[in-house]
C-alpha cells in the first residue's frame, strides 16, 4: 500500500510539473507572428470537417464557465462545463481514442473503442463500461478541440462564417474561422475556431454567450485549446484498456434510455409543436418519440414532459439559483449559453427545456406548449 501510495504522489507530482511547464508555453509560443493564408471561410469549413481522419497526441487544456444548478443531479457534467481541466489525448479516429482528465476532482482516463466506452476512475479504482448511443451526456473527449470544433462547425450556413486572421497555437499556425448564429433565438454570441492551416484540425476554440443583463460579453463561456500537440498517430495499444484484476466494474447508464422508459411508465403521449421559438422540429435518430427536439447548427432546444415527483426536484434546484426567473410561465436560468427551464401547465404534465436559447426564447416556447394555451 506504500508502494502505491508512493507511485500516486510521484504521478501527480509529474502532473503538476507539466502543467506549470505547459501552461507558460501559450503565452510564449504565442507572441510569434502566424503566417496567414488566402482561404476563404467555407474553403477552412470545409477542410475542418474533412481533419477527422487526422491523427495525434498532445496536451489541450478546457476552461469552462457554464456553472449549471445540477451538480448534485450530474456532478461529473457540471465539473466538466464550469472547471479548468488538463486534457491528455491520444487519438487514432473518432471511433478509438482515449482523453485523460486531470482536475480538482481528481483523475479519470476515457477510453473509446468501436464497442463503446471505459471510464477508468483512478482514485476509486472504478471501472465503468458505456454502450455506443445515440444520445450521451457531455464527456472529456467531447471537449477536445478537434472533435469541438467539428461538431460546432458541422451545421453551419456560409453566410454565418467568415475569416479572422491567424495565431499561433501549440506552436502551429491556426487559421482563424468566426462563426456568428442567425437564429433570432441564439444565445451564442460567436464561436471561434482556429485550424491549424496544414491539416484543418482544430487546435483551439471560444464559444461566447450573448450577453442577457450585465456580465461580459467578450468573456467565453467555453475555452479550450492544444498546449502541445504532434501530429503522428499514437499506437492502438496507448488507447486500449483491460479493467485491472482489482477493479470495481459498472455499466452506464443510456440516457435516451433513461428518458424512454420515464416516458414509456409514467407520461401520456404528448404532441408537440413543430415549432417552437422560431425553430424548427427535427428528427434524430434514437431520441425518444417522447422528447421534441428543435432548432439547427449550435441554436438548439430540446424539449420533454418529465413525471411530477422530478418536476418537483428540478423546480427546489432551479428556484434556488440567484438569477433564476419565476413567472407565470415557469422558472428558468441561464448558465452562459446554455438555457435551462421547468414548465408546469395548470391543466397537463411537467415538461423541462434546455439549449443554447436565450431566456426570452425559453419563455416564448413555453408559451406555445400544449396547456399553456387556453
């Protein structure tokens, strides 16, 4: 148990070294000119869309802002969105890669295969097994920049994108791409993206609020960016993960799953609009039928009617967050871009809506839910 304890303190103590090492390099790197290149902004879409296939390694770091009122409920998202993480990647394709997280709440290595996920609990010695879904929960590799800023990137229309020069990141030329929301009901304010101008990969991104009242505008919600990075495809066997002998081994839970079988015991059918706050309802595939989803891009709402006894759990943490807005309407909060909102209708169920809208938005898609209207 000495030994053990030993080789933990020596790990973290590397950790540390690194970070104190990793985190002067941006300012350093950074003060050297990048070199610019005559691309267009749907020319660098294009090829940040076509870098999933890039491989690498390196060192990113996240700084997130969105203090969400669930940490109790999700205390793992909540720390993931609202901390400052150090993220070690290895990445051979979307399909196999493995991110590390070192955090104030300790360490946990995410290793994906083509079977699914382990999430490797290092302090606990907790090992947990995720099937492939179609709806999960935000996790580290969500938040490295690359798979980032594809996925932001992934909906957008020409004419929200433009050009903002270059920097330089983790000693690499990025090419600057804004990306500005047109939907009326959008609570991004921009996202920025910078590609590295040789293979399109994202190397850093800022996802920035619209300001509601008061508050910063310019201060990014979301920030997370490469300190160090190499561009060589990392070996299978980094990626690969065997629970050790000693191990306590979990399955996670689907929370499409979840949210089916809440649906399928407890709710009635509820009909939906196929609009709401201007925007329109989508299909996605494995959602269930109970859960509406609207909007395109990075303006996205998603809405569900939920059993009383959560509605009532839900309304006790949101009523108590400091900028929570109570009417007739329901409460609701922001965190950063993200919206968060319970509706009780006097005459019909719960329902919950969440997305990156604005709190005005919120109120005008709780206005149009069956129930609310006479």
């Amino acid at each position: 148990m000495a030994a053990r304890g030993y080789g933990r303190a020596r790990r973290w103590s590397v950790v540390v070294a690194l970070v104190a090492v990793l985190a002067s390099l941006p300012a350093l790197v950074g003060a050297l000119p990048a070199d610019d290149a005559d691309v267009g902004a749907a020319e660098l879409r294009a090829a940040v869309l076509a870098s999933g296939g890039v491989g690498f390694s390196g060192y990113a770091v996240s700084a997130g802002g969105l203090a969400l009122p669930v940490g109790d409920q999700l205390p793992a998202v909540a720390d993931l969105l609202s901390d400052r993480s150090l993220l070690r990647v290895w990445w051979r394709g979307p399909d196999e890669h493995r991110v590390d997280v070192v955090s104030a709440a300790g360490e946990t290595g995410v290793h994906v295969d083509a079977g699914g996920t382990w999430t490797w609990e290092y302090e606990s010695a907790t090992a947990t097994r995720t099937a492939p879904a179609a709806l999960t929960l935000p996790a580290p590799p969500d938040l490295v920049p690359a798979s980032l800023g594809r996925r932001l990137l992934s909906e957008a229309a020409d004419d929200e994108l433009s050009r903002i020069g270059a920097r330089r990141v983790a000693g690499r030329d990025a090419l600057g791409l804004r990306l500005v929301p047109a939907a009326p009901a959008a609570s991004v304010a921009r996202v920025d993206v910078w590609a590295d101008a040789a293979t399109g990969l994202p190397l850093a991104v800022e996802v920035v609020a619209v300001e509601e009242v008061g508050g910063d505008a310019s201060l990014p919600a979301l920030d997370t960016r490469f300190l160090d990075l190499d561009l060589t495809v990392p070996p299978a066997g980094v990626i690969a993960f065997t629970p050790p002998a000693d191990a306590r081994v979990g399955t996670g839970e689907d929370p499409a799953g979840l949210l089916r079988e809440a649906a399928d015991r407890e709710l009635s059918p509820v009909r939906l609009p196929v609009e709401l706050a201007g925007l329109g309802r989508r299909d996605v595939a494995g959602a269930p039928a109970a859960v509406g989803l609207y909007g395109s891009g990075v303006t996205l709402l998603a809405v569900a009617p939920v059993p009383g006894r959560l509605a009532a759990g839900l309304r006790s943490t949101l009523t108590a967050a400091p900028d929570a807005v109570t009417d007739e309407l329901g409460t609701r909060v922001a965190a950063g871009p993200l919206g968060l909102m319970l509706v009780e209708p006097p005459r019909s169920g719960a329902y919950v809506l969440t997305g990156t809208v604005t709190l005005d938005a919120l109120a005008d898609a709780a206005a149009a839910l069956p129930g609310m209207t006479s």
